[in-house]
C-alpha cells in the first residue's frame, strides 16, 4: 500500500457571497510510496499550493480524499488534527518560519514541546539531526544571527525532529542563493537516502532534478509525471526542462 | 488631485483603522468633556456663593491643571501608537507616487477630523454631564443647588484651544516622522528582527534595593511631621524601583526559569516565557507606568474617600468638646479676664456652658541629642528626635483627672503619648527631672490637639511651677527667664448648629487676651469644603486615570496582537491547535495584566503605614476606616480592570486568529 494516497482531489473556492467561484483543484489523484523524494511543478496559480495546504491538512478539499499511511485525514476531528500534523508531518517553508524569540535549538523543539516530550528524549533525537545537517554549533543562536541557508537548514532540523512519515517542504529553496539552495538540496538527498518520504512542491527545475519523479499540475490537474530512475542527474535536468517548454507552449492541451 | 480626492482619502483611512481610531476618538472625547467640565466647575457662579468658595475653587484649580496635563500626554501617547501602526500605510502611498507633502495634506484633513470629532462632541457631552457634576460636588459639599444651566464661553473657548493645541502637535509629531523616514523603511514599519535583551543585573538590583529602601522608610516612618518629609522621598525611591523592577528585574527572572530545562520545555511556558522576554523589552516602561498610576488612583481615592466619609470622626477628635477657646502667654489674672468674657458672651447667646475642660499648660520643643534635650529656639520640628513637652502642675493635673499625686521638686510623672522615652529621668541641659512614674492613661492628652505630629511627645507632670521654669531656664540658657502658660477652655453647649457658629464667631472677636476661639459646627463647614472637594477631586481625578490605564493597556494589548500573529501562525502551521493557542495567549496576557495590579498592590501595603499617618496631620486617626475605604478601593478598580482585561483580551485573540 502506498504512504500518501491522493484519490479525486477537488477544491473551488468561493467568495464571500457565493457569486464568484474559482477551481484551483479540479481532479487530483496520485500516490507516493514510502521512501520516495516527489517533487511537484507548476506554475503560478496551478494549484500547487493548494494541494500542499490540503496535503498539510491546513485547508479542506471540496471533494475526493487523502490517505495518509492508510487512514482518512478527511475523518480525522478537529481536536486530533493538531495532534496529528506535528506528529506524522514535517514541513519546510519558503520563508523558514522560524521564531525570533527562540533560539535555533528551541525552534526546531518546538513540536516536540508540544507534544509533551521530557527534554532528554528531545535533546537525545536532536543530536544526530544536527549532526547531519551540520548546525551543531549554531544551536545556541537566534535567527537573526545566521544566514538564510542556516534558518533553512534549521527548519529541515524541525521538521525532521518529531519523526514524521512524510516531510512536505513549500519552495524551500525559494529565499536562497545558489549555493545554499544547491547544498540544502544535496541534504533532502541525503536525508532522502536514509529513508525520509520528501513531498515538495517547487517551480525550480534545478530543485526538481533532485527528486526521484517530478509531477507537473496544470489548470488543477496532475498533467504529466517523469521519474529519474537511474538517469544522471543533468539528464534529468534537461527532461524536466523539456517537459515544462511543452507545458508552458500549450503542446499538451487536452 | 482635487480637494474632494484628500478628504475622501483621509476619511477612508480612519474608516480603515476603526479598531484604532475609534477608541482613539472616544478617549479623546473623554479627555475634552473631562477637562471642560473641571473648568466648568472652577468658573461656574453657583460655587461663588458658596461659603469659603475659595478652597474649593483653589482645589478645583489644582484639578484643571492635573486634567489637562495628563489629557495631553494621553493624547500624545495614543497617537504616537498610532502613527507607528500606520508607518506602511503612508510608506505605500509614498511609493505609489505621493510626495511627502501631498501625505503631509492628508494627515491635516485627518486630524483636523479627529480633531473636530473630538473637541466638537467632548464640549457637548460636557455641557451635558457639567450640570451633573456641579449636582455631584454640591451634593458632596453639602450645599443646595440650583436649577439653572450657563456655559462659560471662556471655559469652552480654553478647552477648545488647549486640545487644538494637542492635536497639532501631534499632527506635527507625525509629519516630522513620516518627512524623516524612506519610504522602504516606512513600509517595514515595526518589523525589524529584533535581539534579545541583555540582563542587566545591576539595574535589577539597584531596582530591588529602591524598592526595599522605599518600603523600609515607608513602613517604619515615626510621626506625621517626618512622613510628610520622608513620604516624597519613598515614593520617588519607590517609582525608580518600579521602573528598574519592570525593566531589569523581570528579564532576569524571566530568563532564570528559561535556565530550568525541565519547568521551560512544556507548552504553556515556553510560548510564555520566551514571548515575556520581548514583550517585556518593549513594554516594562509602559507597564509600570501602569503600575505606578494604579497606585496612585488607589491610594488617592482611598485616602479622600476615607476623609470626606470620616469627618465626623475627624471632628470628633479636633474638638473633643463643641467650643474650644485657647490662649497664649496668659498670666492668672488675663485667664480671670478671659474666663469672665466668655461667660458674658455665652450668656448673651443664651449658652450655658457645660461639661467645660480649663487647662493651664506649657508646651516646649526640644530636641534629644544623645545625652539631653536641647531645645528653645533652635528645636526644629522635623527633627527625628523631636519632643513636643507640654508641663502641667501637680496642682492642675489633680484637679482635672481627679488624682492625688504629690510630687517633690525634681520628680515628674509622665505620660507618654507618641515614640520613647529615653532613659529614667528628662535631661536638660543644667536640669533634670527624675521619672517617679510612667503614666498608662492620661484622659486630658486627648484634649491636647497638637501632640501627635512630633515623633515624640511627652506630658510632664511637676511638683509645681518652679521645676517648669528651672525647665525653661535650662532650654533657653537664660536664668531670668519666667513661666509662659498656654490656655485652654472647652465646653459644649447643647445649642443648635447656628447658635454655635455665631457664639464661636462672637468669642473669636472679642477674646480679651491673645488667642481663638473654635468649634466643631464651624469647623464642619470648613473641613467640607476642604475635604469634600479634595474627595470630589479625588473621584474625578480617580475617573480619568482610569480612563487613561485602561487605553494605554487596550493599546498595549493590540500592538502586541499585531506582533504575536505571525508567531502564532506559524505555531498553528508546525501543530498547536486552536484550543492551545487560546490558552496559552490567555496565560500570557493574564500575567502581562495583573502583573502591575499585583505590583500595585504591593506598593499600596507598604505605603499603608504612611499614608495613615499623614491622614493624621489632618486629623484622620480612624486607621480601620481608612484600611477600609483602602480595601474597597482597591476592589472596585479590580473589577474596572477585570472588565478592561476581557475586553482587549477579546480584541487581542481576534487579531491573532
């Protein structure tokens, strides 16, 4: 069975009295097994990131259903709801979302915290994270002290921290330069390699090429999908590539 | 652009910022009806014909001045709030392509607006509410009103200029602010990535030895005479501790709880503690002003409210008997003269005196060095040392208390009303009286009215008058000097109220002998006006205060909505509920809100023993009445403030959602 099932996903929203509706989701159906790295494309307005709201639980579908390791995030209670984001997803921001009044280290506790971890087990799960990630000397200092790619890399440590079976990361190389998005890129990779299910939503063709499949949404609909496989990564680059310029040329209208 | 085009604009913007502006518009009101009724009242005519209309007028004076004064920092403090608020808004118009100056126009059509809302309704609502207050503070004095209605165009037109005058400079305020930044950071506004504050354990604890030393001076202060000396000089050290307490003091303990890694890491004082530490940077200022002006309506409130309600008590001690006659520097032959002329005058006001109380005495000061008492001239009354001595003889002190002691020269008996003695026998310089005995009670002490503003005061009893003036001759350093007896006469009357005030103002001028008379019916009128328009003053003063802790915390509580939003934004995204987030904002702004009345109170206990005191000096001894008045005080602005905190809480949780 896969981790992340998405079946007939549909999303209108409506304005306040009704008169006007927009579609951003019409029909949305895939699935992502475990241990894939999925990188979604499309351009602005695509629904992309309503999708990924829907997917963070964030948002309500109009229609159709998600399944997350085999349960109905539809049928999960209002209460359970908080409960269950910060313990089976983890989430990356284009804009780090991290808090200024906390340190590195407190901000990446902090969904831990709230879940009411003693502060051993906390201290004990962060440790290798930092490691890998290599903000073990930047725990101590607060956001505004460090670079972007360090807030980024900071919030990859957050999102990693409660174990989550599925990080679902927002343009997260969208407020970097090149060589923090190119090294920050590498660690989803890497993380990926140890066995993290990664979902992100990017219109980097550069951020897309180090997924495993790229899916490419168009008028609210899954378009068109590729997979790496074992292509070098520069091929994949320019398949990716390829595909949007037949996207974006309307070649595939339906 | 045309001149319809600015004016529609500015009254978009205040549409816009309606949750700020309105409340904005309604202090300002408040603050204009407030202060034209304050001077309503100082000119109104029904006041001139009222007896001894002069102290009221002086204490309402004082009031104008007060209420002004502090509705222009009010005004002055909102709109800087304001204007802070807006720093993007008039960032965005500048970079879609309006100069300086065309902004410059639009703040002028606003606040001439609210300017005109503002005084235009304060004036009307206050010539409304002006007759009511007049009816309050007749009411209060104890006087009959009339039913007529005048508005002093002078009282309007200095209202009108006075609040003109705050609205230009804060308009000027906000056009200088708006002239000196760029447009990029106006549109930044406040959002710029703030450090945490540094602990500054020196300015703690210099904040927490004020304080102490404050309540210390506070609460052991002897007399009344030292309290009125050393009371400034507490509540300085006092406000300084506050003010470093709040600043210093709170990040220091704020970040030692963040130090303990297993009370820190749980939901509710995570969110807490570590948003305290911000909050606190930027609101320690304001919250012990909060702190500080709590205090200060409780304590002015207490203390009126306690004196107007305790007059008769008041009275009761200043004349324990209904007439009280006194004269200086009498011999027994001028008290003989003075005896036979209030008896003539009693009788032509048809008085019989009763129950009358004579007493010959004479009262010294002198001050303890150490070793003796040096006195006469030189004895200063604010001395901590400081006696007050009355002398009577033996003679004086049998016949009225009924006693018989006999004394030998050299020996005295003495009553000890305030402080200590020091040692078993009175050292003078060249003199002293051996103490044969201390007496427990002393039934004339009470009719001594002066005695207990000196920390010390003492009755001696002597043998006779010759140890009195070996007394004086030691204090004085002069062996030729003689006896100078103080006189007093009380009685009462059984007479009405009118009989009394006319007998006492015929004995005041026909007294034979240097002195006055008084009396607890005429007095009566005096101490109303006095103390009825202080508690009048006290009300109103009380009112305005409120007004103003409740729109500095109301304007406290929306500027931190606005910055804690995206902090709670983002928690909601990495999973805290809704539920979560109410409660720990409810945690956080409770702490933030009844950290300053709690502060207050705290200041209010100590100041207890002081503020009785002083209330002595005018004659206020009923301590449980004043503990009293205090309690409900403090109760009744707790519920003002308990009704302040679930509204702006309301207010503080709908920006944040």
């Amino acid at each position: 069975m896969a981790l992340l099932e998405v079946r007939n996903l549909k999303k209108v929203y409506t304005s306040r009295f009704g008169k006007l509706q927009v579609q951003a989701l019409a029909n949305v159906s895939f699935s992502v097994e475990e241990g894939e790295f999925v990188a979604i494309m499309g351009e602005s307005g695509s629904g992309k990131t309503t999708l990924l709201n829907i997917l963070a639980a964030l948002d309500q579908p109009t229609g159709g259903e998600v399944l997350l390791g085999g349960k109905n995030m539809g049928t999960i209670p209002e209460k359970a709801l908080a409960a269950f984001r910060r313990e089976r997803l983890g989430f990356v921001f284009q804009d780090f979302n991290l808090l200024d009044t906390f340190n590195l280290r407190d901000n990446i506790f902090l969904p831990l915290v709230l879940a009411g971890h003693p502060h051993h087990v906390m201290a004990s799960r962060l440790e290798p994270i930092a490691r890998t990630l290599g903000i073990t000397d930047l725990l101590d200092k607060f956001p505004y002290e460090v670079s972007g790619g360090q807030k980024q890399r900071a919030a990859v440590a957050r999102a990693l921290i409660t174990h989550p079976s599925i990080v679902l990361a927002d343009e997260p190389t969208g407020a970097l330069d090149s060589r923090s998005s190119d090294e920050l890129l590498h660690l989803f990779g890497e993380i990926n390699r140890q066995g993290q299910t990664i979902l992100m939503v990017t219109h980097s063709v550069k951020a897309a090429s180090h997924a495993n499949r790229v899916m490419f949404i168009k008028d609210g609909e899954v378009f068109h999908q590729i997979y790496r496989g074992s292509k070098p990564r520069h091929e994949f680059y320019q398949m990716i590539s390829d595909a949007l310029t037949v996207i974006a040329t309307g070649g595939g209208t339906k | 652009m045309s001149r319809a085009f600015y004016a529609k604009l500015a009254l978009t913007n205040i549409r816009k910022n309606a949750q700020t502006y309105y409340p904005y518009m309604m202090a300002g009101s408040a603050a204009v009806m407030m202060f034209y009724n304050m001077l309503y009242l100082r000119m109104s005519g029904e006041i001139g014909a009222m007896h001894d209309s002069m102290t009221v007028r002086t204490v309402l004076f004082l009031g104008c001045i007060v209420t002004g004064f502090f509705s222009f920092l009010l005004l002055l403090y909102i709109n800087s709030f304001l204007i802070k608020r807006r720093k993007k808004e008039f960032g965005l118009f500048n970079i879609l392509g309006m100069e300086k100056k065309h902004i410059a126009r639009i703040m002028l059509i606003e606040t001439a607006l609210t300017a005109l809302v503002c005084i235009g309704l304060g004036i009307l609502a206050g010539i409304l509410f002006g007759k009511l207050a007049l009816l309050l503070l007749l009411n209060i004095l104890g006087m009959d009103a009339s039913y007529g209605f005048d508005v002093p165009p002078r009282a309007v037109i200095m209202t009108a200029v006075l609040f003109g005058a705050a609205f230009l400079v804060n308009l000027l305020y906000n056009v200088f602010q708006v002239h000196v930044s760029k447009p990029v950071e106006l549109l930044k506004g406040g959002n710029v990535g703030e450090k945490e504050p540094r602990t500054k354990w020196l300015i703690a604890i210099v904040g927490i030895a004020a304080l102490g030393a404050g309540y210390v001076m506070a609460i052991t202060v002897k007399s009344p005479v030292a309290a009125l000396y050393e009371f400034f000089i507490a509540v300085m050290l006092v406000i300084i501790g506050t003010y470093c307490l709040f600043t210093a003091g709170s990040i220091a303990i704020l970040k030692t709880l963040r130090r303990n890694k297993r009370f820190y890491y749980r939901t509710n004082p995570f969110i807490a503690v570590s948003g305290m530490i911000y909050r606190m940077k930027q609101n320690a200022a304001g919250l012990a002003s909060i702190c500080i002006l709590s205090t200060m309506v409780i304590i002015m409130l207490s203390s009126t409210v306690s004196l107007y309600v305790g007059l008769e008590d008041v009275l009761r001690t200043r004349y324990p008997r209904e007439i009280a006659v006194m004269a200086y520097h009498v011999d027994d032959e001028q008290i003989g003269k003075l005896e036979a002329a209030v008896a003539e005058i009693a009788e032509k006001k048809g008085v019989r005196p009763q129950n009358p109380l004579s007493l010959k005495y004479v009262t010294e000061v002198a001050v303890h060095d150490g070793q003796t008492f040096i006195g006469g001239r030189g004895a200063r009354y604010t001395d901590k040392h400081a006696a007050l001595f009355t002398f009577i003889t033996a003679e004086e002190y049998n016949r009225i208390e009924g006693a018989r002691a006999e004394l030998s020269e050299g020996e005295a008996l003495v009553y000890v009303e305030e402080g200590k003695l020091p040692g078993d026998a009175l050292r003078f310089d060249g003199f002293s009286l051996a103490v044969r005995e201390q007496l427990d009670e002393l039934g004339l002490a009470k009719e001594i009215a002066l005695n207990d503003l000196l920390p010390n005061s003492y009755v001696v009893v002597t043998a006779g008058e010759a140890d009195i003036v070996r007394v004086r001759q030691a204090l004085y350093g002069d062996g030729k000097i003689g006896i100078d007896y103080a006189y007093m006469y009380h009685f009462d009357t059984a007479a009405d109220r009118e009989t009394q005030i006319s007998l006492v103002s015929a004995l005041y001028s026909n007294l034979p002998v240097d002195g006055y008379a008084d009396g607890r019916e005429a007095s009566k009128r005096d101490f109303l006006s006095v103390y009825g328009s202080l508690f009048f003053l006290g009300l109103f003063l009380g009112a305005l205060f409120i007004l103003g802790t409740v729109l500095i915390i109301y304007y406290k509580q929306i500027s931190e909505g606005f910055d804690d939003k995206e902090r709670f934004a983002i928690m909601l995204k990495v999973g805290l509920d809704h539920g979560e987030i109410k409660r720990t904002i409810r945690f956080q702004v409770l702490s933030v809100f009844f950290l300053p009345l709690a502060m207050a109170v705290c200041h209010i206990a100590a100041a207890f023993p002081v503020i009785s005191k002083l209330l002595a000096i005018f004659r206020m001894t009923n301590v449980p009445l004043y503990a009293l008045c205090t309690g409900l005080t403090i109760l009744a602005f707790a519920v003002c403030y308990a009704a302040i905190y679930a509204l702006t809480a309301r207010t503080y949780y709908k920006i944040v959602r």
